[in-house]
C-alpha cells in the first residue's frame, strides 16, 4: 500500500496533540504515540504518521536519515494494523539502527496489536 501525502503528520500543533492526549506505547527501539483523532471514524479515514529522531537520541544524520526512512517502510507496509482515523507519531531510538527489519516490523506491529480500540460489546 502506498504512503500518500495525505498520511504524513506536518503541523506541530498535530505533533503536539498527538504527544499531550495520546496513548504512550514504549517499543524498545523506538516510542510509539497514538492518537484516535475521530470517535467514528469510517474506513477510508486513511491513519496519518510523524517521524522524529534527534540527534541527542539517535545521533548524526545519517543514522537519523536510515531510523526515519526504516520507520516509514514499517509504517507503510503496516499501515493496515494502524486503527482508521488515527494519528501515530514515532520517536526513534539509539537501538533502532542495531535492530534488524524482522525484529523492528514485529515491535511495530505489537505496538499496533496494543493500540487498538477495544472492539464494541
């Protein structure tokens, strides 16, 4: 599935929201923040991402370049786990450039599996 323009978390003030009223989930490699922006949110309200690493957390940029560019890809292909009409924003971690793909695509999707909205009774 394709990573449209439409997905990317660009505002600060989204950032901001996202970090003060969501769901805090610790990863490991990195930190996962959800966010369920719309209550009833129909299936073709598309889940939209923000990617952060510093340099205090990850270092010089390009091993920042490589978590950034690793978290998208995980994201993207992923994307179907993520609840509908939901904002995540990723932080990266020193750890996430020594993880290998299988290993950073399973904490993503666990992070997902927690995340989720529990299912109406």
């Amino acid at each position: 599935m394709r990573f449209r323009p439409e997905q990317h978390l660009r505002r600060p003030g989204d950032f901001r929201t996202v970090r003060e009223q969501g769901r805090r989930i610790d990863c490991g490699a990195f930190t996962a923040w959800f966010f369920h922006r719309a209550a009833g949110a129909t299936p073709t309200v598309l889940p939209r991402v923000g990617v952060v690493a510093s340099i205090a957390s990850v270092g010089a940029a390009v091993q920042r370049n490589r978590a950034k560019r690793r978290l998208r890809e995980v994201f993207r292909q992923h994307q179907a786990l993520v609840p509908a009409g939901s904002d995540l924003v990723l932080v990266a971690r020193a750890a996430i450039n020594r993880l290998d793909y299988p290993a950073l695509e399973q904490k993503f999707t666990d992070a997902c599996r927690k995340a989720s909205p529990p299912p109406h009774a």
